[in-house]
C-alpha cells in the first residue's frame, strides 16, 4: 500500500486557485463604492455602498494565468528574494558566516537555548513596530545554520523568526501597516487600545518562546523527535558547508569586517524601512551594492579572495538556489487574483457586515474576531485587509456599544494569527521553503500554538468589550 504524502506547497496554492475560481461562480459579485481616502492613503470602501454587479466567474484559462499575474504582482518581492539570495551565497563564500557562527557557538556553549528567546523577542519588536513579514525571508539563511550547528534542527530556526516577527505582528503597538492604517480607517487615533494590544503581545509571545524551546529542548535530547527527522541528514548536507569534518574557519579581521557590514546591511534595511519609506526596489539595491561591497573587502585577504567571475557566479548561485522561493510568492498572489477579478471580495466582505448586526457586545468582538480570522486567509496583506475592512467594520462597533479600537485589535490579532500559517501568505510559504520544512509538518508543529493563541486573543478582546 502506497504511503500518502502530503503534496507540495505549489499544488497546495494551485488547488486554492482552482476552488476560489469555483467559488466565482456561486458567489454573487458585487462591489462597494469607493473614495480616495487621504488618511490611509488609498482608496478605501464607502460603508453601506454594497450593490450587486455583473458577475465575472473565473475559468480555466483564468486559473492558469493567475499565478502569472500574481507574479507580476508580486515581482518586487520575487526580485528581492533572489537578490537576497545572491548576497547571502556571497558572503557565505568568504568563510565570515561560518567562522562567526562558530564563534557565537563557543560563547554560548552549553547555553544555545538562550539564543531562542533573544531572538524571538528581536524578530517580535519588528513585528510590532513596522509589521516585519518580506523582510524576514533573508534571516533564515543566516540563522538556520547556526540552529542546526546547536543540535537543533531547521525548524526550530524556522520556528523562532516566524513566530517571532509573526507575534510581534500579531500584538502590533505602533505597525504603519497595520495598526496605523486600521486606526485611520476606523476614525481613530492608533494609541487608542494601546495598552490592550502591549498586554496581547507580551503574553502571546511568551507562550510562543515556551512553545519554542519545550520543541528545541526534545529535539536536542533527541534528534528523532524532530518533526523532520527523516530530513536532518539532507539538511546537514544543504546548510553547512563543513558538514562532513565540522571544522570552523578562522575568524580573521578581514572576516569580522565582513560580519560587521552583513549586519550594517540589516541596520540599514530596517532604518530605511521605518523612517525612509523604503520597499523591495530599495532593499534590493541596498544588498545588491553591499554584495559588491562585501566582495571588494573581501580583496583584502587571501582566504575571502574573490576574482570578478567568481563573484558573480557566487552571486548567481544564491539567487538560483532561492529561485523556488520566488515562484511560491507569485503563485501565492494568484488566490487574491482570482477573488478579486471574479468581483467576490466585496460580498464576503458584506455577508460578514450582515453576520455581526445587532450582537451583544461580547459576541459581537468575538464574532469580529472570527470573520476577520477568515477573511485573512482570502486577504493576507494586513494593510489590504485594513483598508479593505475597516471603513465598513468599524461603524458597526457603534450600534454593539464596543469601542472601535476593539475592532481595530481584533483584525490584527486575527490577521496575524492567521499569517502563522496561511497558504496564501508568501512569507508563510517562503520561509518553509527556505527551511526545507514541508507544509504539513508546519501545521502540525504550530496548530497547538495558534490554538493557545487564539484563546488569549480571545479572552483579552472579551474582557475589553465587557469593560469598555
């Protein structure tokens, strides 16, 4: 008897598209009028606008394009991937990533698992502050190697920078992309439910880091407890370039210049993201100039020595290697390319507006709660759904007598929460294929953890609404 396997993340993502295209045809379309919001920035839904239009059911043809289209889409993340990639092979090449991982590995020997907290809690102030989610795809490279050399395996590397930028995420105070954005939508200002949200996000993330380091722990006691056991050997193999002798390069001046501009490489990205307004174009020019950088550094010393044919090579060969990376993220977008040319995405979005009219005040946010839960899994951006949701949600917390900050928080928690996990998420996706951890041994590793979760989520936004 055949064993079943759990498919691949592109038939995972290619099956949505086809029932999201099946659900264009029984959905009825319709579309809310929309404004230019000055406020958020975009055009943002008119409350009570919803009409019934000319239905457009998606085909054949549609679903097989649409991963196209999501490409197109998603090519500046795409681009940024690779150019990632290519940065990170580069430095990998002059020996400064291993020769500094086996430094960090003395210093913590016998204490690795201090390195799980103290991560987690860096990848959460990011997600907190600025909704840290494409840019995290260039840490796993860097830091799975290090995991593994602990005695851990790639999952929990995978494990501590998703769930840590996703809580952070998940429990943001001030994310322009999130709360900043909903808070506008709702007629708020962004402090209002502050300190709701710090309490959320504290506790989520300690449950998180437990969760964490209760797995590394077993693993660690015991390599056949991983999750993906049968693929520690292979991982060894692809992530460290010493496997066979473990042996460390030395850690030369030239190679501590190095480490120190991969992480001003880093610095800047997240400067330039949260005071300049930087994206994908600059993030990838900025690793691009700082490989080309790296390798004229590297000049200086024999061991790093790279000529110009060599460097590019390198540069090439990371890129490829993250190739698959690139086409999850634009296969991904295809799902919310489907919804929104079959014209369906305003009538969930209405249904859900229907579902929550005249609730009392606990069930009403419990209930916000849980149509924002869904609704995340069709839109994963944070800063879509928000402008997407809240000009239309928001209002009705009115008539519930619920503060609209409590709306605000629950689709944040909500849509965070879901983006731990969601398919359709790219930096889900990604990340995985990344770690060389399949989907399914994801879901069974982290859907204790969104259940704990969604109970604290659950339980600050009732105690909210009940004082409120």
């Amino acid at each position: 008897m055949t064993k079943f396997k759990f498919p691949t993340a592109f038939t995972i993502l290619f099956v949505l598209i086809a029932v999201v295209a099946a659900l264009t045809w029984i959905v009825p379309a319709g579309e809310y009028a929309r404004e230019m919001s000055e406020e958020m920035g975009r055009m943002a839904p008119v409350p009570g606008s919803y009409a019934g239009v000319e239905a457009s059911p998606q085909g054949i043809v549609d679903v097989i394009l649409a991963p196209f289209q999501g490409f197109y889409a998603a090519i500046d993340v795409s681009l940024f991937v690779l150019i990632i990639g290519g940065f990170l092979m580069v430095v990998t090449k002059t020996g400064a990533i291993d020769a500094g991982i086996g430094g960090l590995l003395a210093k913590l020997k016998g204490r690795e698992q201090w390195m799980i907290p103290i991560m987690m809690i860096a990848f959460a102030a990011g997600g907190t502050s600025y909704g840290m989610a494409e840019e995290s795809l260039a840490f796993y490279a860097l830091l799975i190697p290090v995991f593994i050399r602990a005695g851990y395996d790639s999952l929990t590397a995978v494990a501590v920078i998703m769930l840590g930028a996703g809580i952070g995420t998940l429990g943001s105070t001030f994310n322009p992309f999130a709360t900043v954005i909903a808070s506008d939508g709702a007629g708020i200002a962004f402090t209002d439910g502050l300190m709701l949200r710090v309490a959320i996000l504290g506790t989520s993330l300690l449950a998180g880091i437990i969760f964490v380091m209760r797995y590394a722990a077993k693993v660690k006691a015991d390599p056949s407890a991983s999750l993906i056991a049968s693929r520690t050997e292979e991982n060894r193999a692809h992530f460290l370039s010493d496997a066979d002798d473990g042996a460390m390069p030395e850690l030369t001046g030239v190679r501590k210049l190095i480490l120190a501009l991969f992480g001003l490489s880093f610095a800047i990205m997240i400067y330039g993201v949260v005071s300049l307004d930087w994206w994908m174009d600059e993030m990838s020019g900025l690793f691009l100039v700082m490989s080309i950088v790296v390798w004229f550094v590297g000049k200086f010393a024999e061991e790093t020595r790279m000529d110009e044919g060599t460097f590019v090579e390198t540069f090439v060969d990371g890129a490829r290697d993250l190739l698959g990376v690139a086409l999850i993220i634009g296969v991904a977008r295809g799902v919310v390319v489907i919804m929104d040319a079959g014209k369906i995405t305003d009538t969930i979005l209405f249904s859900a507006e229907g579902m929550i009219s005249g609730l009392s005040e606990f069930m009403f946010i419990n209930v916000m709660f849980g149509i924002q839960f869904l609704m995340s899994f069709l839109v994963p951006s944070s800063s879509g759904l928000a402008a997407l949701s809240m000009p239309v949600m928001a209002p009705l917390a009115d008539f519930a007598g619920v503060g609209r900050e409590l709306v605000v928080t629950a689709y944040q928690s909500a849509n965070g929460l879901v983006n731990l996990f969601n398919p359709t998420f790219a930096v889900v996706m990604g990340g995985l294929a990344i770690g060389r951890v399949p989907y399914d041994r994801w879901l069974r590793f982290v859907g204790p953890l969104v259940l704990i979760l969604a109970v604290i989520i659950a339980v600050f936004l009732s105690v909210g609404a009940i004082t409120s």
